[in-house]
C-alpha cells in the first residue's frame, strides 16, 4: 500500500509531463488541467491500497481513459450546443513551457551564449511541434514510451493494446520525427 507521501511525491513527478502529454492530445490546456485533475483524483480515491510500485502504470491508464471519456462527451456535447467561445480566436499564448521540465538547464544557463539559449529553444518548440503533429496513438506511444519512460509491456496496457502495437506506432513516430526535423535542419 502506498503512502501518503508516496502517493503525493509521485503525482508531484507525474504532473507536468501529464498535462503536456493531455494538451497534445485534446489541444486545449483549460481541458486538459481538468484532465489531469481528474485522473489524479481517481487514481487517489480508488487506488490507494496499491503498491507504490503500480502508481505510474496505472495513472498512465486513468489519463488515457479520462483523455477519451473528454472526447466522447466534446463529441456529444458539439452534436447539440455550441458555446460563443467556440467561435472566439485563440491568441495560442500558454503558460508551459518546456524548458520548466529540463532540470539541468538551471546551472548551465549561465554558462552558454544568448545565441545558443535561443537555438536551443527554438529547436525544443521544433520538436514539440512535430510531436503534436503525430497521429494520435503514435504521439500517446511515443510519449509513453520515450517520455515516460514506460516498456513496451507498461506502454501496451497503458494503451489498451497489443506489445505488437506498441512496436509499430514507436517507430512509425521516429521515423516522422525523424524525417520532419531533417527536413528543417535540424541534425538528430
């Protein structure tokens, strides 16, 4: 059984590279807050006589579940009523930045030139573009995969699909990344 403190230092982890993870994929950061939000609650009401160990897989299956119960209420909802904001322009102007999650940028950023900060930035946004640009279950897999760090088998269940799977969306997603970011210069 988890504690507390585990409970709390593994949603603390978990948190930035969720709702990243749920912006690519519903691509409105006010939703995907209340996304993450949810799963959390869940995964601390129904799940806390689990083993820390567990936490991460299954909060990465609750955000996938939350993440499509979101869709299938905007589809319903969208086949009936339409708010004055959906016809508003969005300004594209958000909070997170993922330089945030980089940890070890603190100490070396005093160290390196304004030209090097700004490329290094601008191939981060280049990057994060062309994640956001995959296909959705190549994105969900890549970003399980590769961001959080979870196998095949932890990315299989947490996708509801087959190892097999897994496999094949990981590498169609590198080799569009790849492809994508050559195409603009940049060298992997």
């Amino acid at each position: 059984m988890a504690s507390d403190k585990e409970l709390s230092d593994f949603l603390k982890s978990a948190e930035k590279r969720a709702f990243k993870r749920v912006v690519y994929a519903v691509r409105d950061e006010e939703a995907a807050l209340d996304i993450v939000q949810d799963a959390m609650i869940r995964l601390a009401e129904k799940y806390v006589d689990r083993p820390a160990a567990e936490l991460p897989l299954l909060f990465q299956r609750i955000l996938s579940n939350a993440t499509m119960d979101w869709f299938r209420r905007q589809k319903v909802r969208n086949a009936y009523v339409r708010n004055f904001s959906d016809f508003e322009s969005s300004d594209g102007d958000g909070d997170f930045d993922i330089l945030e999650t980089l940890e070890s940028l603190d100490a070396v950023a005093g160290l390196e030139s304004a030209q090097d900060t700004v490329s290094r930035a601008q191939i981060l946004l280049a990057i994060e573009q062309e994640v956001a640009a995959l296909p959705a279950r190549q994105r969900e897999a890549f970003l399980l995969r590769y961001w959080e760090e979870l196998d095949v088998a932890e990315t299989a269940s947490a996708m509801g699909c087959s190892e097999g799977s897994v496999k094949t969306h990981c590498s169609r997603a590198v080799h569009a990344l790849a492809k994508a970011l050559q195409a603009k210069g940049i060298a992997l």
